[in-house]
C-alpha cells in the first residue's frame, strides 16, 4: 500500500471517529471533554476511552 493512501485513510477514519465521539456526546447529553482530541490523536484508543472512562468525581 502507497504510504500516502495510507495515511490519508488514517486521518479521515479518525477524524471520523472523532465526529462520532462528539455526535454520540451531544446526543447523549454526556460532557465530551477532550475525548474528540484523543481521538484524533490515537484513534480507537480515544473511543474506547470515552466510551469506559467513568469520573470519580
């Protein structure tokens, strides 16, 4: 795979994911935090941890 296509697919599926971690926030009603920039940055690991990250507060 030419380095470019693949990069190219890695930002759009995250900024994908981070459209979704946001929608599903605002649609929920929860605080989304920084979890949208996570999730640009590390991608699946960012929805994972805003889908399973509980505050303690």
């Amino acid at each position: 795979m030419d380095i470019a296509a693949f990069l190219l697919a890695t930002a759009v599926a995250h900024i994908g994911f981070a459209i979704m971690v946001a929608g599903h926030a605002r649609f929920t009603g929860e605080e989304a935090g920084n979890w949208p920039y996570i999730t640009l940055a590390l991608g699946l690991a960012g929805i994972a941890g805003y889908l399973f990250y509980e505050d303690s507060a």
